[in-house]
C-alpha cells in the first residue's frame, strides 16, 4: 500500500531531476554562449534538445521558458524564433551604463506569491477606473 509520505517523496525527487535537468541544459546553453564568445561573436542560435542521456522525458515548453527566464535574468536578449529555437544576443556595457530593469510578468508560473502580485496589481488598475 502507498502512503501519503511516499507520494510526498516521488513528487520531491521528480522536482529535483526536473531542476536538475533544467539546470544541464542551461549549462549547456551557457556553453555555447562562451564558445560564440570566444571566437568574437555576439549573436548565438540555440535549439533547446528534446531529450538529455541520463535524465527521464520532460516539457520542452517548460525547459525553453525556464532558460528564457534565467537569461533574462542574466542579462541576456532572448529571441524565441520557433517553439524551441532561440536567438541569444548581447551587447557589452561601458562603465557608465547601468544594467536596464527588466519587468517580468510574473502570472505565467501560477504560484501563491505570483497570484498574490497579480490580485494586487488588478486591484491597484481598478481603483484608477472611473
């Protein structure tokens, strides 16, 4: 018989090969991205694969939205060409320029907190209606 502990730890272990196989393809992206850099280029194409040896199926449409993310976040300008095709540019900062803030909208990936922002975000717009 399955108990409620066990179904907790599956759901625990399917979560971290998720993250950690998220996390191999973007080291594999990051890769690519110091390659292109190496030889002097600032424009990288990248397929993201439909699987990895040594990691179970997963989403690819969930894989492509966290590498977006985390480019994002890194900087990066991320071009989404097909579903799972993406152009990666970037340009160099001089000194004096300062990183642009990036919004993000956060009700793609429905968690409490981001339903919170969302709640709060249409009750600020309603007040400002007449």
């Amino acid at each position: 018989m399955i108990s409620v502990d066990e179904i907790s730890r599956i759901r625990e272990k399917r979560t971290r090969f998720r993250k950690e196989l998220y996390t191999k393809i973007y080291e594999q992206v990051s890769r690519k991205i110091r390659n292109t850099v190496d030889v002097g280029g600032n424009t990288v194409v990248v397929l993201i694969p439909a699987f990895v040896l040594g990691f179970p199926s997963f989403d690819r449409y969930k894989a492509t939205s966290y590498i977006i993310r985390q480019l994002g976040i890194g900087g990066f300008n991320v071009e989404i060409l097909t579903d799972f095709l993406l152009s990666i540019s970037w340009a160099t900062r001089k000194s004096g320029e300062r990183k642009k803030e990036v919004a993000h909208d956060d009700t793609d990936f429905p968690t409490l907190i981001n339903l919170k922002k969302a709640a709060n975000r249409y009750r600020g717009n309603a007040g400002n209606r007449k």
